[in-house]
C-alpha cells in the first residue's frame, strides 16, 4: 500500500493506489470496496454524483449490493477509501480506471465518447506515466479512441482495458472469482494492468484491447439472445395453451445439452439491451440475431397485457404490479421492463398498482395494498417475497417463482 502522505507537494491531497474516475456507480464502488477491503489498497473514488460522494463517505452504500455495506464502513472507517468531487484527485495515483456509464442515447445508438469525455474533464490533471485502465462496457474502438484522445493530450501514459464482468448483487463475490480480462497494446501497459488486478484474482486472460472490447459485448449479447429464445418458446407455449415451465423442466432435467437454459422473464436490467444495440451498431444496424431479441423480449410486456386482456375486462379491472427493480433482489430500476408494463397497463386497466419492498417511488404502493386492492395480480420482478403469496386472486408469474405454473 502507498503510504498516505498529506502533505502532498502540488496540493495536498493525500495519495492514493488507485483512482477510480465514476468510482460511485454500481460497478465503481463495488470495486473500490473490493480493492480497499480486500486488497488494502488506498482508493479514492472520483465521481460528479455529490450526492452519492456524500453519501459514501459517511459509509454508506447508496444502492443495494449483497455484501458490501459492511466493509464500506470499515474501509472509510480505517481511511483507506473515500470519495471526492474534486477532479484534481486523479493526479494523486499511478493506477487510474474509469468506469462510468456507457448508456446508448434516446435514439438508442451509443455514445462513443463518454469514456473519452470523463478523462477529459480531468485531462488537467492525469500525469505522465500514469495506467489508465478503461473498465466500463465500450463501443469496439473505444480504447483506440481513448488512445488517441489521450495522446493528442500530450500525456504519456499506459492504457489498459479492462472489462467488469460482475452482474450487480453479486460483486462482492464474483470480483474475486471472475477471471479478470486484461488488453493492451504494450506488453508494459498489459502487465502493469495485470499485476494490479491480481490484487483480486490470480486468473488473468490477456488480450487485444479490441478482442476484450468484443468479449464483453458477445458476453452480454449472448445472455440476452438465450432469454430472448425462451421468451419467445413461453409465448409459444402459452398461446398453445401450455405451461411452459412444465416443458422446460423436462428438457433440462438430467440433460446436459439443455441445462444452461433459463426460464422466461423480463430481460432487463441498464447493460444487457444497451449491450446488444451497441453491437447493432458495430454491424451498421445488421444484426439480425440481435434485433430479433430485442423485439422479443422488450415485447413481453406488450404480450403480457395482451394476454390479460383476453382473460379480463382490462378497463374494469385494477392490476397489481409486483416488483419494479430490473431484477430480484435489486433496487436498480434502470431499463426494468417493469415500468414499460405500467406504462401500457396504465393506458388499458381501470387501475394500475405497483409495488416494490427494494425500490421507493412515491408512485408506488405497498403490497398489503395492492393485494387487497388488484383483482389481477402480476409478478413483474422474481423478488423472493412473492415466493409465498397468499391469495385467492389470479397470479401470472411468467417467472414461475410461485409454483403454480407460468401460463398467462
Ligand atoms: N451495472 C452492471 O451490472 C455492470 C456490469 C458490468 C459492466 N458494467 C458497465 O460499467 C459501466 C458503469 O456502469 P454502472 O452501472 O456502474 O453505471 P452507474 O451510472 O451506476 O455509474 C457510473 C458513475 O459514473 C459517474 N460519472 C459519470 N460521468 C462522470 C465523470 N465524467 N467523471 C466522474 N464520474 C462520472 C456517475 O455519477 C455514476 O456514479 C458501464 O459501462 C456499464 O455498461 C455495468
């Protein structure tokens, strides 16, 4: 660990192992507890979320993650994290990574430039001989932009990327199992990369910068192409009068071939969509694959209401909607299919009831309530409170958490 100085010569800030530039997101502060708890390292996250910073450094998490709350405490506790708005923090380590969001816009294409422009904002203060390890999803070529960005800057620096492969919820964990994808153009700035990140892991897989670029979004894209498949094998099932959950079961029951295959669900969730339509646009708007998941799976919704209206008087009847968060567990409403549901509910129902125990919304209402209330009742998100529902009312759960099978 780099000894804390605090009588930095240029500015007195104390020096850090690592800054992490969007160290207050889902994916930066995991990894900053990570590093400081774990790793012993100093760790100083950089974010323009005051709100957030604020609350980190009081040692608190400002989102749900299993597992972390307590060594956030500890670490800020003992000083080896702590979080700041202040740009010119990013000149106080050798270890830089950015990790802010990469969202695609409203027009849905990607924005190309949002790790170029974090590393700008701070270009004042990154110092020669720095590592700058890129760690957020990106557009293939991103890193050579970044490369280029950074040399027209003038600054001599090592860049790495570095994708997180963790899926939130489970950072505290997977951070430390994971093998950690390592690429750079320069053996120096690969292995200055890789020793960092076996202060997590041993497992080390080193690549082109625009191999990893591509490993991470097929990654991604592969997980939403598999739900998109049993979604549409759900609806197909279900519009054939069968539960599909029955069919599943037998085909992955003691069948190797088959045992990876999810359930139905609402794909959801601020990277796998966003993911796919960044390779969309990699391809010139031709992935055909691709396009037809996203038709499936952000059509649910649609289907789902579709369905209800079939079997009730949709302008006479008040559904419940069960879970709001992108998935279980989660407080993380971003891109959740939940929201959409509601929003065509809204437009069909006499009245639409949502709820969620993770996530608080003054729009929401709490579940004593919507089940006294709906007469409909759908599980949108498979939180494990809905396992045991005590109702006599009709349940659709695509999910198939309750038992009583899928059909809508
Ligand atoms: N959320 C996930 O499960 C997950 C998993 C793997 C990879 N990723 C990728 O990681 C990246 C970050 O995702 P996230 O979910 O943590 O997003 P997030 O929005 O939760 O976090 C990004 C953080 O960056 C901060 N920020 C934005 N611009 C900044 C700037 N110029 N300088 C300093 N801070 C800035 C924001 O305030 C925010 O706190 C994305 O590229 C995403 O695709 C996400």
């Amino acid at each position: 660990m780099i000894e804390q100085s605090r009588g930095d010569t240029e500015n007195s800030r104390p020096k850090s192992d690592v800054v992490i530039i969007g160290g207050c997101g889902r994916v930066g502060l995991p990894l900053g507890i990570a590093l400081a708890a774990r790793g012993m390292l100093s760790v100083t996250l950089y974010d323009i979320d005051r709100a957030a910073v604020e609350t980190v450094n009081r040692g608190e998490l400002p989102f749900l993650e299993a597992g972390a709350a307590e060594p956030l405490r500890e670490s800020v506790r003992d000083g080896l994290l702590r979080a700041t708005t202040d740009a010119a923090s990013v000149a106080t380590t050798e270890n830089l990574i950015v990790v802010v969001g990469t969202p695609v816009d409203e027009h849905l294409n990607p924005d190309l430039g949002a790790v170029p422009r974090a590393l700008e904002r701070c270009a004042e203060y990154l110092r020669g001989g720095q590592l700058v390890m890129l760690r957020s999803t990106v557009h293939p070529g991103v890193t050579a932009l970044t490369e280029r960005l950074l040399e027209r800057l003038g600054t001599t620096v090592d860049v790495a990327f570095c994708p997180e492969r963790i899926a939130e919820g489970a950072a505290m964990t997977e951070l430390f199992e994971l093998p950690q994808l390592v690429a750079a153009r320069s053996q120096r700035a690969g292995d200055r990369a890789e020793k960092f990140f076996r202060t997590l892991t041993d497992k080390i897989v080193r690549m082109e910068p625009e191999e990893a670029e591509l490993a991470k979004l097929f990654a991604n894209t592969w997980r939403y192409i598999k739900f998109a498949t049993v979604n549409q094998f759900w609806m197909m099932a279900n519009d054939f009068g069968l539960d599909f959950e029955r069919i599943r079961h037998a085909m992955t029951y003691e069948y190797p071939r088959a045992s990876d295959m999810p359930g139905a669900g609402f794909a959801a969730g601020p990277c796998l969509l966003k993911d796919t339509l960044q390779l969309a646009a990699f391809t010139g708007n031709n992935f055909v694959l691709g396009h037809a998941a996203i038709l499936v799976n952000e059509g649910l919704p649609l289907y789902l209401v579709s369905r209800l209206e079939r079997r009730f008087p949709l302008s006479d009847t008040r559904v419940g909607v069960l879970g709001m968060g992108f998935k279980a567990g989660s407080d993380d409403v971003r891109e959740s299919l939940s929201f959409k549901l509601r929003r065509i509910l809204m437009a069909k129902a006499r009245e639409t009831l949502c709820t969620d125990p993770y996530v608080s919304d003054p729009r929401f209402v709490d579940l004593d309530e919507v089940m006294r209330r709906a007469d409909v009742l759908v599980i949108a998100t498979p939180h494990r409170d809905y396992r045991n529902l005590v109702t006599d009312k009709p349940v659709v759960d695509l999910w198939g958490i309750t038992g009583r099978g899928v059909r809508a």
